[in-house]
C-alpha cells in the first residue's frame, strides 16, 4: 500500500507563497518530501536564473545515480509571483530524482555541478 505524503506548506497560492519563505538553500524547494513512487512532486525554484524575470526557466530532470541519469525530460516551469514552479509524476521505481535548471539563454544552474537529487521510496512503512 502506498501512502501519500502531505505537503508541508499547505495548498494553492497559500503554497506557493510558504515554500518561497521557506528560504531553502539555492531558492529550490520540493513538496512533498519524503518523496513516493508513482506520486506528483512540485518543484519550486527561486534560485540565479529566475532572478531577473525574464525569458523561461526550465526544470531538466532524470532518475537513477548522480552520474548516470535516465529518462531525462526537460519541463518549462510556470512563473508565479514567488517563483518559477513545476508537478512532476515520479514513476514507480524506486531511485534518485536529480534535476537541475536552465533558462531559454542556455544557461545552467547545477547547484555547484552537484544538481539536486531526493531519495525515491515505495510508500512502504516499516515498524
């Protein structure tokens, strides 16, 4: 049995505005977290490229090792008032979600070359 994960920052615009306070390193939040197999996770990204507002902020995401991603797809993200924000369907495999972001100019904001990577579980629940 899979067990849903509630957001922390709550739902709709009031989300929004809570994980842009959150004020997490890089301006990169994803909710809910832990996150589950087969579950829709937002990514929400106030980091160097959306800075200035202009142009478009893309979300490049894949699954497997820091080193050696598959299933790589490119998402252009949705500019709010706090941010640029993006729902993602993690498929049922249990991986790493790394991404990183780019803007319609090519450039890359990698976190360092590190990207951004979370855990994958199955939504199983050990006692």
């Amino acid at each position: 049995m899979v067990v849903a994960n509630p957001s922390r920052f709550g739902d709709g615009e009031t989300r929004l505005k809570a994980m842009s306070e959150a004020n997490y390193p890089g301006g990169v939040v994803v909710d809910p977290t832990p996150i589950t197999a087969g579950q829709e996770v937002t990514v929400f990204y106030n980091g160097l490229l959306g800075q200035e507002g202009k142009g478009k902020v893309y979300l490049r995401y894949g699954y497997g090792s820091a080193a050696d991603w598959h299933d790589v797809g490119d998402i252009r993200m949705d500019r709010t008032g706090w941010g640029w924000v993006s729902d993602v369907t993690v498929p049922n495999f249990e991986e790493r979600f790394n991404f990183c972001f780019k803007d319609s100019a090519d450039n890359w904001d990698n976190n360092n070359g590190t990207n951004w990577s979370f855990q994958v579980h199955d939504g199983s629940q050990s006692y």
